[in-house]
C-alpha cells in the first residue's frame, strides 16, 4: 500500500520504506538512544535508569545491568541495520524498543506527564514526538 | 519405559504450598501521554504471548486506570519481566501485593 513507511512482506521480513531524510530523523534517535545509555551526563540517562522496584533503596544490580545491555544492543542493532531495505523480526523489534525508549525519554525530560502539557508544550517539540508517534505506530503494525 | 514425569512428592507439595502462601509480586505498567496505544499492546503480545484481547484490556485499564497489573508472581520473574517492559521503552515497575 502506498504511503506506508513499513509493511510486513510474506516471507516475513519487514520493507524499510523511508527515504533518505526518514532515515537520517531514525539515525539521530538511535544515537542519541545509545549516546544516554553509555554517557552518564546525557539528558536521558536517569529516564533509561528508572527504578525497578521504588519500595527498595537499590535495585538488584544484575537486573539494572542486563536492562543497560539490552538497550544499548539494541540501539547498537537498529545502527548497524539502518541502511537496510528489509529488517528480520529481531531487528524491527530493536527498532521498535528504541524509538519508544526514545519517545518516552523525550516525554520525561521535558516534563511531559500528561495531555495537557503534551498539547501545550513548543511546536517543535511536538513535532518530534509526532514523527516518533508515526514511525512507531506504523512499525507496530507490522507485528 | 521410563515414565515421562515427575511425580509430586510430599517436599514438593509443601514447597507448592509455601510459594502460593506468599503474598506475589506484581509488574505494573504506568500510563504516559505520548505512547501510542497499539505499541502497547504489541508489546505486551511479545513479552508475555498474551491474546490480543488481554493486551488491549491490559492497555485500555493503563490508559484510564492510570496503571495496570500485567503479571503476578515469583520476585525474581517479576523484575526480568519488569525489565523486558522498561527495555522496550514502557514505564514499568514491581510491587509486592497489598
């Protein structure tokens, strides 16, 4: 179907229909994605380090740390895979992970908790989160 | 032949009886306002293998409850699930059951 920036093929692959300028706005969430993951002073390194369980002082260490990984491997994977015209299922899911981690990132850090900051929040902004709403609605029909 | 499964010995059905006594932990996923709905959904599908009904109940009773249970149980369970969730970009956390 025409229009459609992702589409489900029959042998199961998923086609990558952005041109170049969807792929370069997918390139520079994913690196900023993994840039939070491994620098402690990004703006959306405490969003990618929420706790797991608030009750506790800390959380186990072993979980946070495989929580690190998985995000960094799969920022690292949706780089590696961004030139790609056809993504197998792993590789669209790590597309999928880190453009939500990415929204919800921006969501947090600009303080934008409910609707109504949402909708009043800097036409710019909006945008942003408009584009990443679209990539990932779309990406998430594929599944 | 040998047989195919275990049987239940009384050690087992006491430790059975110990799990279900505990009070479980529960993952809760937390509503946001930029998420959209079927991400949710597909994410719990993949996470948890639930029916694409649960999924979208679970997503609706997110969206107007605020939060949702999405799984009870073993501490340990909960918190690798917790992650899956937080993995995938979700607000997710565990608490023990009340």
């Amino acid at each position: 179907m025409p229009g459609k920036l992702f589409a489900r093929r029959r042998d199961g692959r998923i086609e990558v229909r952005l041109n170049d300028a969807g792929r370069g706005a997918i390139r520079e969430v994913f690196a900023h994605v993994l840039a939070a993951e491994r620098d402690p002073e990004h703006e959306w390194h405490l969003s990618l380090n929420a706790p797991i369980n608030p009750s506790s002082d800390d959380d186990d260490p072993l979980a946070s740390l495989t929580r690190q990984n998985e995000i960094a491997s799969n920022a690292e994977l949706s780089i590696m895979t961004l030139k790609e015209q056809y993504l197998n299922d792993t590789e669209a899911w790590a597309w999928l992970s880190t453009l939500q981690v990415a929204l919800r990132s921006t969501a947090v850090v600009n303080g934008l908790l409910s609707d109504e900051k949402l909708e009043t929040c800097a036409p710019e902004l909006l945008d942003d989160i408009r584009t990443m709403q679209q990539f990932l609605f779309e990406l998430a029909a594929c599944f | 032949m040998q047989p195919l499964r275990f049987s239940s010995t009384e050690s087992d059905v006491e430790s059975e009886v110990a799990v279900i006594t505990e009070r479980p932990w529960n993952v809760i996923v937390w509503n946001d306002p930029v998420t959209p709905m079927t991400v949710v959904v597909v994410i719990f599908k993949r996470i948890f293998g639930y029916s694409n009904n649960k999924c979208t109940d679970l997503m609706l009773t997110v969206h107007h409850e605020g939060r949702a249970v999405v799984w009870s149980g073993q501490r340990e369970r909960a918190e690798s699930y917790c992650v899956k969730l937080q993995v995938a970009g979700l607000q997710a956390t565990v608490e023990r059951d009340a």
